[in-house]
C-alpha cells in the first residue's frame, strides 16, 4: 500500500525548507513518511539544481546591512539571486535578513557559510534554496566595519546599503550615521578623504587631466599648477568628508557633522550595491 502524506506533515516540511508545497509532497512520498529522508531528497534536489545553474550570473537579490546592539560593529551584505522576480519575494528578503543577522557574529563570508541555521549551515541552506526557488541564490557580497559608533542606512529595494562609522557616541548620533550613509549610499565616494585615496587612482587621475591639458596647448611650466587645483575638485568630488551633502548642498559633509558636535568626525564606511 502506497504511503499517502497527511497535510500536517507536508507543512511541516514547507515550514522547515521553504519547498512548495507539491515538492514536499512528493519528497514524503519518495521517503514513506520518513521526515529525514524526505529534507535529504529536496537538499539533493537542491544540490542537483545548484550544479546546473553553477555557472549563471546571480546580479539581482537583496543588500542589508545590519548593526550590532551598542553600535559597534556592522555588516553589509547582498544575497544574491539570478532576477528581479525572486529578489523582490517577501520570503527571499526575510531570509536575507536573517543572513544579515547572524553575519554580525561572523568575521568573514566563509565563516557565515559556515555558520549554523537552523540544523543546517548557511551553504546548505543557499544549496537548499537554489531547489527550491530553481535560480543561483548565493552571499555576493560580505563587507564587515568596527567603530565607536555606527550607523546603517538601506536604499527602497534593497539594492543599496552602507554603514557609516563615527568617532564617538555623542546626541545626536544616530541621526548624522543615518544621514552620512545615505550620503555613501547615493553618491558613491571613493574613500575618505585625500589621504585613503590610492596612488594607484591619483596617478591614474593625473595622468588623463595632464593629457588633457597638453591637448589644449597649455604651456608645460603651468600644467603643474592647474593639476593641483583639478586634483583637490576631484578630491571634492569623490571623497566622502569634502563632498557637497546630499540634504544642504552648501555645506560639506564634514561641515554637517561638525554643526552636530564641533568634536564629531566620519572615521569610515562601507558600501555594497547591485545596481
């Protein structure tokens, strides 16, 4: 006589993998009953999924970011999937945040795949999932920040996230991490400022701007001067304390932080986006 699955036993399973509910139907019929077996049969579904689609482009998913309870140390990380679609599923968002959460306890991305979720680690759960959803779902990126306080800021769909670290805990903080995050988050500096920008970039930028002036027959004697005023715009433009702030257009973001607290600096950030 055939095994025939009562429904509180295929929920269980739906409940446990997040499979559809006629994939666990099947599974628990393929295992008699036999609850175990019937997970084994979709993670091995899942395994067989993951191989086939091993070589597709996972650019779509969902990027959080994530601080710990004194404001000291923060993550940002993407999981990533292979549309639009799946990205925008309530139950692929909530998984990203649970991944998020527990990241904050996981000094790199290897360490958070291997990390415990709920009698499986985080790489079977990704495994189990790719089954499940039939896409790539994998942890893109993985950006982890330590400081005297941080705060987080996450775009409207979860394409873009940055975390933004303070030199103090001071009134008021909260709300200039926040704002400064956005600001990471909009308008993508760099670095810092001048002094964490790479040489590798400054030579680069010099050498296009000095090709550009001698293109326009500048004479070689001022080329030096007027690189120096085009290298202090660019560190205008591109580096996060000088750059103009996105809400009062006439201040610099250093400018914003310090009417908050005269004492107050941004020491760091970091920054993950998909788009």
């Amino acid at each position: 006589m055939s095994y025939t699955p009562v429904a509180a036993d295929v929920a269980k399973l739906r409940n446990q993998t997040g499979a559809g509910m006629m994939d666990c139907k099947k599974a628990l019929v393929e295992a008699e009953g036999d609850f175990e077996k019937a997970v084994d049969i979709l993670r091995k579904k899942g395994q067989k999924v993951a191989a086939n689609r091993a070589d597709r482009e996972s650019s779509e998913g969902a990027v959080i970011a994530r601080v710990n309870e004194d404001n000291t140390l923060g993550v940002v990380i993407s999981l990533n999937c292979e549309t639009d679609f799946v990205a925008k599923n309530e139950a692929f968002i909530e998984l990203a945040y649970e991944f998020a959460e527990m990241a904050i306890f996981a000094a790199t991305k290897e360490e958070l795949l291997a990390t415990d979720f709920h009698g499986m680690t985080v790489a079977e759960k990704l495994i189990e999932q790719t089954g499940v959803i039939g896409e790539k779902i994998e942890i893109g990126a993985f950006e982890r920040i330590e400081g005297p306080f941080l705060g987080a800021y996450i775009h409207a769909g979860n394409k873009i996230a940055a975390i933004t670290s303070l030199s103090a805990k001071v009134d008021g903080a909260d709300e200039v991490a926040k704002s400064v995050s956005m600001q990471v988050a909009a308008m993508n500096p760099i670095a810092l400022d001048e002094t964490r920008v790479s040489q590798e970039t400054i030579d680069k930028e010099l050498e296009i701007e000095r090709e550009l002036l001698v293109k326009e027959g500048k004479p070689e004697n001022i080329i030096d001067n007027i690189l120096k005023g085009k290298m202090q715009k660019f560190y205008k433009d591109n580096t996060l304390v000088h750059q103009s702030f996105i809400k009062d257009g006439s201040i610099s973001v250093a400018d914003y932080v310090k009417s908050v607290n005269g004492d107050l600096k941004v020491t760091g950030f970091v920054r993950v986006s998909l788009t």
